[in-house]
C-alpha cells in the first residue's frame, strides 16, 4: 500500500510517499481501509520534531473508513462497519491498524469525507467550550484564527451555548465565513490592533476567555483582553512557542488563569470519546453544526497541503485523499 513516511524532522519536503507494508491488526485493533485522512497542525508540529516521536514514522492522527479486518478481543466494532478516528497516528496512508477503543460509527447521514472533516477538530471545539472553560450564557469569547477549522466550530459551539463571540481574522474574505457561522464581531486583525478592538467592542470590560491556537504573536494581548478572573485558554502555536512566563503576570492582570489543554486528555478512555464524537457527529448529521471543507489533496500531495495550511491559504478543513 501507499503511505506517507517521515524519516527527520523538517519542511513539508521531508514527507516521502512511498511503498508499506499493509498493518496486521494486533489485540484490540482493527483495521480501517481509509477514505479521508484529516490534516491538523498537530501533523506539522510533530513533522518538524516539535513534538518528541520516534522517527520514521507515518504521521497524521485523523481519518475516516470502513473497517477491513479485526484482531482478537475486539468488541467495538466490526468488519464493514463505517468509522471515524483521531489520536492515534499513521493516518496517512491506504490503510491503518487502529485501537479499536479510538473508532467511533458513523451516523448514517455522515460520510467518510465529512468525519474526516470534523471528528478531531470537533471534538477539539467540543472539550474546549465545554470543559476547559465552560462557556455559559451571556459570557463573551474571542476566538483567534476563528476562519480556520477549529475556530468556525469553536464559533458556532460557543454561539449554541448562548455565549457572544468575537473572532479575528486575516482578510475580508475569511470575515464573511466567520460572519455566516455566527459570529457576533470579526476583527481584522491586519488592518486594526485586537487587543484595542476588544476593548471597543467590550465597553473595556474585557472578554471572559480567549481561546489561542495562535501562540507566540497573539499570547500577550490575550491576556490583556481578559477580565479580572478571565481564562486564557492556549490550544495551539501556530506562529510559534510562547517563551517562559512568570506567573506574578497573570496576578498582574487580574488573577487570570491559564490553562494549556490537549485534546488527548479530554478523550483519554472511550466513554469520554463516545460522548463528545457522538454529540458531534449528531449535531453534523441533523444540521445542528456545518463543516467547511477548504480543499482536498491526493495523499501524494501531503508536502503541498502542508505548504498550503503553513502559508494560512485555507480556510476550514484540508483533507488528504488515498
């Protein structure tokens, strides 16, 4: 079969296509012939060696397919079953062997594209506005990089939970598709400064979270955007690490809090990856939540999607096809 393998860390030319040995499903795994494969930025950080791995490695840690084979004790599910995973990696490839505890049923109106559009980035707006800060009615968040993926469901989640939302953006462009999931402000953060525009927006009270998948160009303006008692909630480095902080700053700032969460942890064992993949796939299938697809690439392409996600080309979700 065909796969993507990284040998050292790098650019997206380090992402060699090349021929694998097709996976035997071991105990408690199953094997998924894979029809989408989700690119997230977890897939570039771990390919320039951010994140620590053994290398080679086929990366990515999300796709959606149809159940091939099963190894002993597998109870979740069964060959032809239609499913969706993420967080385990080697995703990018013709076909994955998978813990079986990790796949999750598709819904019958979902398909392999769809899931593989929104199963990690769902259930990472989802852990977010529900349970890293619980957004309640009336509150107000700012949500960085709100055109991307995660950030038009962290949108519109946070919209479902009654909360007022403020997103930034690049371009006018990408300010209308968050306009049209809902959000309440968009701020061009090219043509006017955030943290004063927060300011604006808010009467100078300040927001009660920020959700930051930004890092290093966004961190301390989120802060300062916060209320007393706010909560910065740092889900990503797109534009780099934040440096060292000494915590007397957010005592500074007004007792804030900071939290820098992962998904990994909200969906650690299977009934809180059930409960969150679930309300997520439902919400898609009854119209409750709409995914924007930016573009598709053959699994061939990876360096070029890289590049492009990189460069901030896309709007929504990219996807790799096998």
């Amino acid at each position: 079969m065909k796969a993507i393998r990284v040998y050292e860390p790098g650019g997206p030319e380090v992402l060699c296509y090349e021929d694998v040995s097709v996976p035997e499903p071991g105990p408690a795994e199953a094997l998924v012939e894979i029809e989408a494969i989700g690119l997230n930025f977890i897939d570039i950080y771990y390919r320039k060696g951010l994140y620590e791995g053994a290398f080679p490695f086929i990366p990515g840690f999300e796709a959606a397919g149809t159940v091939k084979a099963v190894g002993p004790g597998v109870r979740e599910v069964e060959v032809g079953d239609r499913v969706a995973y993420a967080l385990a990696i080697g995703a990018y490839a013709e076909q994955a062997s998978v813990p079986a505890w990790k796949l999750v049923k598709l819904p019958s109106g979902v398909d392999p594209q769809q899931a593989a559009a929104i199963f990690l980035q769902g259930m990472t707006a989802h852990y977010l506005t529900h349970s890293a800060y619980r957004l309640a009615s009336g509150e107000t968040a700012l949500v960085h990089a709100a055109a991307g993926g995660v950030g038009q469901l962290l949108v519109q989640m946070a919209k479902m939970r009654g909360a007022r939302v403020i997103g930034t953006v690049s371009s006018e462009e990408k300010a209308e598709l968050v306009r049209q999931v809902g959000a309440d402000e968009v701020i061009l953060y090219t043509e006017k400064d955030f943290e004063s525009e927060v300011h604006r927006l808010t009467q100078t009270a300040g927001v009660e979270v920020v959700y930051d998948s930004v890092g290093k160009t966004t961190f301390e303006k989120s802060l300062n955007c916060l209320k007393p008692c706010g909560y910065m909630v740092l889900f990503g480095q797109s534009s780099g690490s934040v440096p060292p902080l000494d915590p007397q700053v957010l005592n500074s700032k007004g007792s804030l809090f900071l939290t820098r969460p992962s998904l990994f942890h909200y969906v650690s064992s299977r009934e809180p990856l059930l409960r969150r993949a679930e309300e997520v796939l439902n919400w898609l299938s009854n119209g409750d939540l709409k995914v924007q697809i930016s573009e598709k690439f053959p699994l061939s392409e990876a360096a070029r999607a890289h590049t492009a996600i990189e460069e901030r080309k896309t709007t929504g979700k990219v996807l790799l096809l096998p």
